[in-house]
C-alpha cells in the first residue's frame, strides 16, 4: 500500500504526508481528463423492490421524519479503514449493495399522507458525497475519499436513475435533518433515527431534540420503534431477496468443495484449521463480496466451541471437521450453512451414530417448517428428535419426556442453542423484530431461516463415555418456506452418511 507523505518545514513532524502544492502541479493534474460519464444509466431490477419496501415503512409512521445512516468508514488502524458494508436497515431500503458511500444517509421526509413516493406519505432522498471534480485537490490528495486512491464514486445524477431515489449532496444533510424539528404536540416535526450507526448523525439529531425540549424518554421510545420496524420488514423476503441468497448459498457450496479439495494441505499444516478457513475465503471473495461472518472451521475438540473462529488448530484424520460458513454475495446477502464431515472421507461407527441422531432431527424439523406452524415448533421437533436420543444412550439422566418439560431440559447440556433463526442481509436477521413476529410467529411464505440441530460431546464432559468425548456435529440448511411447503437452498450439499463419505471421495479424484 502507498503512503501519501508531505514534507513541508511548515508541517509538523508528525505529518508524514507529501501532497504536492505547487500550483503548477495543480493546473496540470486538473487538465487532459477524459469526462466522466453521467448518463444512459439502467434502472437496476432492485429499484421497484426497495420503492416498495419504504413505501410499507412510510405507511407506519405518518408526519414523522425517518433518518437511517448507512455508516461512516471504520479505522482498522491507523490511517486504514476497513472495508465498508454499510447498515443492513440502510442497504434494504435503499437496494444498494457493494456500489454504496460511506457517511450516505436516507432521509424520510413527511408529506401529505398518500402524496410522497408511490403514493406514500413521504419524500425519501439520498444524501451522500458525489464525485469530486478533477480540478479539485480531493481528486488526487484525499486518501479516504479521493477517486486517485480509491477510484470512481457515483453521482448523484447516477443513484438516482439506477436506484429510482432522489439524491442530494451530503452537505445539504444538516439542514435536511434539523429543519423544523421538535416535539409534534409544539407544531414540530419528529425525528426517528436508527442509532449507534453514525455516531455524527446521533449527536445532531441528539443537539436538535435537545434544542427542541424533546424528553430523552421519548427520544428512546422513537428510536427503538423505528430499528424494531426496519428489523421486521425484512421477515418476509420479496422475489430478488429470495434470488440474491440462493446465488450466495450456491457460492458457499462451491466454498465448501474447495475445502474437501484442500484436506490433505490442511492435515499437513500445523495450523490446519486455517488452511481450511483460508480455501473457503478465497471463494467468498473470489465469487462475492465476502463472508458473511467469520468462518468456524473446527476440528475435534473445538467442533465443541459453538463460536469457534480462532481456528488455529490442527485438521487431523480420524476426527471430524466442523465447517460453518457463508459467503455474503455482491447485494450483501449472506447464507450460513454447517457441514460435519470426516478428515479422511470415512465416518467411524460411533461419528455415523452421533451424526445420524442429528440428521434425523434435521429432517423432523423440515417437516414442520410450513406454512401455519409456528417458528418456535421448528426447535421443538429437533429437540423431541434429539431427547429421545440422547435417552436411548443412555445419557440422560431422566427420561426424555422429563427433559423436555420445562422444569427439565437436561438434553440441552449437549445442545444450548436455538434450530434456527431467520437469514438476509444480517447472518441473524431481523433480530430486533418482537418476540411475537419471532420465535412466536406463524410460518409464511417468504421466511427464509436456518435450520440447525446439533450434538456437542466435550472432551472434558465426564456424564458422557468417553467414545463419545470430542464430538461435536452440526448439520445447518438456509430453508425458504413456501405456499407449498419449503425449499431446502442449500440442498446441493450432500447431508447423509453416505452422500457426504461418496462427495468426499468424488472430489479427491
């Protein structure tokens, strides 16, 4: 990486950076530009999809003025940043994916109830920072926005005709936010705002609500209403979100079939889990626009690690690999999918028993993951599943009706977690929604949730014997639940004994 350095007797010792000054530098780095292109731009398919996403958020909150950042740009040190994924509630209401800005913000302005955008009751602008002209110093001397060190931006006149939004430049945002702010009941216009994304936009709608006599209470209340709202529009997946983690789910499959490929590299190397990390990643990059999370690559033992992503163990044959992973594709849509397999391609008896009692599991929860059950049932039915298991081995120690009351829940020492919880653009998706359109909800059309039951047997776990002692087995399918039933998205990945043991054996060739 290049560092921008200046040296200047009038600088200070601590400013490294070497912008040139002179103006004959100046004129000449400003000229002999071809211009940048600023028309003919195509509608993108996401456009009407996220018009009607904000027109169902217009329609909740009526006279109000919504505010969701997408987020500034976050040092990872120094002077470089990570890469930037703008705010889920932001890039669903918006379309954007990887063609986004940081510091944008959508502002929800409030109009005439049903006159605003398709018949809505608001305006809804774009604000963020356009292409800076070539005749400007931040073209060539800004290193964390100009177009000489991170290339092109889009203008505002490009936005508007891809996305179907109204643009403004940032530096109108100040007084798009402030104008005619305060408490309704004084005549003023109320502010939502999506918290804790930009802390720059939280201190000036904080400095106005201030200004106003708006409470800290009601601030709260507001806040907290919109986030839950944004969070609970996302539920229900329309037709491209459905297409955008289908295509994410078949590039994490591919990701997964290099990893078999590069077993032998990772059984080599003294930190094999890595080796296993690294062939997934080059995938999500390669084919989207990253992971999703960080990948849990787990062998042996750390299988156990619900959460395991130091991944700095050995791959050895003989044990298991857990594998959770997903690539976030180019619209930041994400899957999240668990394999379990064995290093040298051939389970053991006692690896076949577990994994099966979690196959069977699986498979009882897909049975009511349809439309009118409840979300909650899914979990019930893997653990009704996994219960009677863990009786029949003799592991628990009170039968398994009594474990599944709710005094009871003893089988849950070797599966703390929840079966599933909902995907999109957020590994967790909407995971602000109310418990009610939650773990209580009634399944829809649209919903798409994982599905994953496991078993976890520690190393250091003295209830269980000791063949059982360092295995942990999680089987994880992205399910979209339709008028019919539900499709399993991630169904090219084999999930039986014997479909995984002829996969791994087919890509070894």
């Amino acid at each position: 990486m290049s560092e921008n350095t200046k040296k200047s007797t009038e600088a200070p010792e601590t400013d490294h950076r070497d912008t040139p000054k002179a103006s004959a530098f100046q004129e000449f780095i400003a000229s002999n530009w071809e211009p940048a292109a600023d028309d003919g731009y195509t509608r993108e398919r996401v456009a009407d999809f996220a018009a009607q996403r904000r027109k169902k958020i217009s329609q909740k909150f009526p006279g109000e003025r919504l505010v969701l950042p997408a987020g500034p740009l976050k040092v990872r040190s120094n002077d470089c940043d990570y890469r930037f994924r703008p705010h889920s509630a932001f890039a669903h209401q918006t379309g954007l994916g990887v063609d986004h800005e940081a510091d944008a913000v959508l502002v929800f302005e409030p109009v005439e109830e049903g006159t605003g955008d398709n018949g809505s009751n608001h305006e809804v602008t774009l604000y963020f920072r356009p292409l800076a002209g070539r005749d400007t110093t931040q073209f060539y001397a800004d290193a964390r926005y100009g177009e000489f060190w991170v290339g092109p931006r889009p203008t505002l006149k490009e936005f508007s005709e891809r996305y179907g939004v109204r643009t403004k430049d940032l530096s109108e945002l100040e007084v798009a936010i402030t104008k005619n702010a305060g408490a309704q009941d004084l005549g003023g216009v109320r502010i939502r705002l999506v918290r804790e994304v930009d802390p720059s936009i939280d201190a000036l709608v904080d400095t106005s609500r201030y200004n106003t006599g708006v409470a800290l209470e009601e601030s709260d209340k507001l806040d907290s209403e919109l986030t839950v709202a944004l969070s609970e529009a996302r539920l229900i997946k329309d037709e491209i979100e459905v297409e955008n983690l289908q295509r994410s789910v078949d590039m994490t499959v591919k990701g997964f079939e290099e990893v078999v490929r590069e077993l032998p590299k990772a059984v080599a190397h003294h930190r094999g889990e890595r080796v296993v990390e690294t062939a997934f990643f080059s995938v999500a990059r390669t084919d989207g626009n990253d992971l999703g999370y960080d990948t849990i690559a787990a062998c042996g033992n750390n299988a156990t690690i619900l959460h395991w992503i130091r991944n700095n163990g050995t791959v050895d044959e003989g044990k298991l690999l857990l594998l959770d992973a997903g690539v976030e594709d180019d619209t930041l849509y994400t899957a999240d999918v668990t394999r379990t397999f064995p290093v040298n391609g051939k389970f053991t008896e006692i690896q076949a028993k577990v994994y099966n009692a979690v196959l069977d599991a699986a498979d009882a929860a897909f049975k009511v993951a349809v439309p009118g059950r409840k979300f909650h049932e899914i979990h019930d039915a893997a653990m009704e599943v996994l219960a009677h298991r863990l009786e029949e081995w003799g592991l628990l120690p009170v039968s398994a009706e009594v474990s599944l009351t709710v005094e009871g829940g003893q089988h849950r020492r070797w599966m703390p977690h929840g079966t599933s919880h909902h995907l999109g653009l957020d590994v967790h998706d909407c995971a602000q929604a109310k418990a009610e359109l939650y773990t209580g909800a009634t399944l829809e059309p649209g919903m798409v949730f994982t599905i994953e039951p496991a078993l976890y047997f520690k190393d250091e776990d003295l209830s269980v014997p000791k063949e059982y002692r360092g295995i942990g087995i999680r089987l994880e399918d992205d399910v979209l639940c339709t008028e019919d039933g539900n499709v399993n998205l991630s169904a090219a990945l084999p999930r039986t004994v014997e479909e995984i043991e002829a996969w791994m054996a087919k890509l070894a060739r």
